[in-house]
C-alpha cells in the first residue's frame, strides 16, 4: 500500500472537506495516510468546529473529519501558525498534535502529496 500526506492550508469549508474526504478514502482502501495543517488550515484542528456548512456537491467536513478522528488518523498542526492563532493542543481533537515544518519534510519525502 503507498503512503499519502495530505496538506490542508486553507479554512475554507470546501478545500478541508476534499482534504478529508480523500484521507478517509486513502485509509479506508488500506493506506497509510498523514494529515498536516499549515496556515488557515490549522483552524479544522479545534475540537467542536462546526463542519456542517454543505459544499456544492452536498457533503461537509463533518461527514469525513469524525471518520479521522475515531481511526486516529495522525494530523500535525503547524507549532508556529498555530501559535499565532492562539491555538494549543488542549483544544485540538484527540488525533491532532503541533508539529513542524521537519517532519512535514520527511513524511513528504516518502508519500504521495496532495495540497489543498
């Protein structure tokens, strides 16, 4: 099976729901799949973000995002645009930790990368 880094650096509703979708897709056929959130991005990281806003093909980041999160799908939050943010981990969802620009580096190295 391949491995999949998906890069999510916008808080727009429709980019995360096709990040996500496509991660739970990955997972689902048996790939090993990462998440890393940079810029805007790092908002999907707050547990209880309302993900019901539909995009124009009917589906939300709430019908993808609790799929991620029960399976423990590891998501780095970038530590800086976090930070700046005020973000921290204790308002993040369980499978979501700060991370940094290395590892986004090394797990790049060895995935196939999608942005978003």
């Amino acid at each position: 099976m391949a491995n999949f880094l998906f890069v999510l650096q916008s808080n727009d509703g429709e980019k995360a729901t096709r990040c996500f979708q496509f991660a739970k897709i990955a997972h689902s056929k048996g790939h090993k799949v990462n998440i890393f959130l940079i810029d805007g991005g790092v908002d999907w990281a707050v547990k209880g973000r309302d993900g019901s806003m539909k995009t124009t093909t009917g589906d939300c980041v709430a019908d993808y995002l609790p799929y991620l999160v029960e399976n423990e799908i590891p998501v780095g939050v970038c530590t800086p645009c976090a930070k700046n943010r005020k973000l921290d981990e204790a308002t993040f969802n369980s499978n979501m930790v700060l991370d940094g620009g290395p590892h986004l580096i090394d797990m790049a190295a060895e995935s196939k990368v999608f942005n978003f």
